[in-house]
C-alpha cells in the first residue's frame, strides 16, 4: 500500500513536499497496525481509536488543536454552538463538550462517525453532541448555523484522486474539500461567529490554502503557530478566516 502510494505520489511534488508528505503517509500506514480498537490520550482524558480512523496517538495536532480551542473562550464557551468538520476519534468535539457546551459533528469516513459515537457514550456526553456522516456542511439545512466552525483539515496536497477513506484524513485531492469548506463555512455562520481551520505550513500548500481564501473572497488570519515533530520538525497552525 505504501509502495503504491509512493509511485503515484512521487511526480507530483517539489522535493521538500514530498519528503513531508511520505512521511506523513508512513505516520499514517504505521497508525494502522492497530486490528483492534485501543486507547489514547487527548488533553488528559482518554479515548477510544477504531482502526481506520485518524489517530490522535499518532499524529500530534489534535492534541495541539484541542488545547488552543479549550483556552479561548472566543471560540469555545457556555451557550456557544461548535461545529466539528472532519471529527475523527470525536477526541476534539468530546473535549468542547464537556465544558458545556453543544456541538455538532460530521465526518465523511464511517468508522470515524463510529469512533466518535463510541467516545460520545464514554463521556456521557449524548445531549450535548450531534454526530453525522457526510461530505463537509451537506448533512446540514441552509439555515443551521454555529458560533465556531472548526475543521483540522487534511493539509496534505495530493493530486490523485482515488483515496480510501483513511487516507482523506491527512489528504485532500486537489484541495477540493478544503475549497468547500472554506466556500460554505460563512453561510453555516452566526453573525460574530468563527471560522477556524486546523492547518500545518510545513505539511501543506499554504499558497494555495491562501489563493482558494482569496478567491471565495475571505482572508486567512494566523491565530496560533508551534513547532513538533513528525518524523521531521513540523509546524501546527490555526488559522481564523475572516470575510475579506
Ligand atoms: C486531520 S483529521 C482530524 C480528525 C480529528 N478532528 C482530530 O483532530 O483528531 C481530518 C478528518 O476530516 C475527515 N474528512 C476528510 N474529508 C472530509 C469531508 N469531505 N467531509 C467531512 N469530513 C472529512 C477525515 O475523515 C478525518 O477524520
């Protein structure tokens, strides 16, 4: 599977992506001896990872993401909604939701939807959070709307198409999913609301990330930045996007 990737991936990228990306894909292949559910931590608290699914025990910037969020009442608070694109081990929509506050939360890969129920029922946490399966905002009526979006997206750049489920946590083909969000994400918006995307300089196109902004006429504005390593030393960034 790896090989497989490598080949195809390997003529589409400058040098520098490319090592980021494989080693990303190596993270991710690595994430998958698991055969059988096990456990990790986030901010303190456990959670429960299926097989298949973006794992917080493997990749670091959950871990990051979920701290910046909980710190900042601008983004999470009592009586404030939360919108979770893309919620995975639900380890981020859990952690919002044990402070009180309720959220909604979608991801497109099925087990993750799974995942995220399994640590919902963990924490007793059912009437504060809403889980669905779906592409972005589709399993959503135009007129729901939420005091934070939030999406750690999968900020590696990857031409091709055909990606299983697992590899859409980390990939994102021709940025099509992040070019959705960043289109639909305003109109799923409270007036004084925020929209915020998990993202990694190193690991993604930030030019891009920047072009697609710009044209759907929105700006993106760095709130957090720190440095970890994955296999290579990588930045985490969050970004808030604001009506340009
Ligand atoms: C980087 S992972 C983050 C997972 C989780 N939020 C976390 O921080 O651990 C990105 C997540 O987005 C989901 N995803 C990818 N494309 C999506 C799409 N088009 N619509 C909804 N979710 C998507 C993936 O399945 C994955 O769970």
């Amino acid at each position: 599977m790896e090989e497989k990737f490598k080949q195809k991936f390997y003529s589409q990228q400058n040098k520098e992506k490319k090592k980021y990306l494989c080693a990303t894909a190596q993270v991710l292949y690595k994430s998958q001896k698991h055969t059988a559910s096990y456990t990790t931590t986030v901010c303190g608290r456990e959670f429960i990872v299926l097989p298949n699914v973006f794992s917080p025990k493997y990749f670091y910037d959950t871990e990051i993401f979920t701290r910046w969020l909980l710190k900042n009442k601008k983004y999470v608070d009592v009586g404030k909604s939360f919108c979770e694109i893309g919620s995975g081990t639900g380890a981020v929509s859990v952690s919002v939701a044990l402070t009180g506050v309720n959220v909604t939360a979608v991801d497109i890969n099925e087990q993750a939807v799974r995942n995220t129920r399994l640590n919902v029922q963990k924490y007793n946490v059912a009437d504060r959070v809403h889980v669905f399966v779906g592409n972005i905002f589709d399993p959503f009526m135009a007129q729901q709307k939420f005091d934070t979006i939030f999406w750690n997206t999968p900020f590696g750049f990857i031409e091709r198409a055909d990606l299983s489920p697992l590899e859409k946590s980390v990939f994102d083909s021709g940025y099509k999913a992040t070019e959705q969000f960043l289109r639909q994400a305003p109109q799923h918006l409270k007036p004084q609301g925020t929209i915020l995307i998990g993202y990694s300089n190193t690991l993604g196109d930030v030019d891009l990330l920047q072009n697609i902004a710009r044209s759907a006429k929105l700006h993106l504005q760095r709130v957090k930045q720190t440095k970890s390593v994955e296999v290579h030393p990588v930045t985490f960034d969050l970004y808030e996007v604001v009506t340009a």
